[in-house]
C-alpha cells in the first residue's frame, strides 16, 4: 500500500477528492522523493504533500531556504525529474 492509499484510507469516506485524481500523476509521489515540476509557474523543486480538509489539493512543499511557502499542483503540472542518490533523473515523458 503506498502513502497516498493509507492517507486516503484514513481520511474517511467524507472526502471530495475531484481535485486529487485531475492530479492522478502526484500519487506516486506523495511524501516521497523530492521531484522537479515543470508548469504554468516555470520549474520548481521540492515534496509533493496535501492540504487538509474535505476538498484536498496537492502541494509542492519547497525548502526551508527557499522563498516563499508552497504551490498548488494541478493537471497543468508535470513531473520531470526525481531526486535519486543526490542528483535529480529525468523521467520519460507519457
């Protein structure tokens, strides 16, 4: 069972989640590696997390070094790479 299927069982059955599987490609990553994203806001880094709630969306949790706090990821975000052994590897595009 990944951490995204213990997450949602969890949750509760009271749980909208319309927005999550728009966003289908982020459940792999949830609480995982860090990934790098590429969308309508440029190129960013950092964990895929959730927001809390009965409607929840993913988040792209960035480094405490870096400015600002978070971004909302949606259908219009891709995954590019993912950070393996210090160095961030491309993965092939669907």
């Amino acid at each position: 069972m990944t951490e995204y299927e213990k997450h949602m069982a969890r949750r509760g059955q009271y749980t909208d989640t319309s927005d999550l599987d728009s966003a289908g490609q982020f459940k792999r990553y949830y609480h995982g590696p860090r990934v790098k994203v590429s969308g309508p806001l440029g190129i960013r880094f950092g964990v895929v997390s959730m927001t809390t709630g009965t409607r929840p969306a993913f988040l792209l949790m960035h480094r405490v070094t870096d400015t600002g706090s978070w971004d909302v990821l949606g259908p219009d975000d891709k995954i590019i790479a993912v950070k393996s052994c210090g160095r961030y590897h491309h993965i092939a595009s669907l």
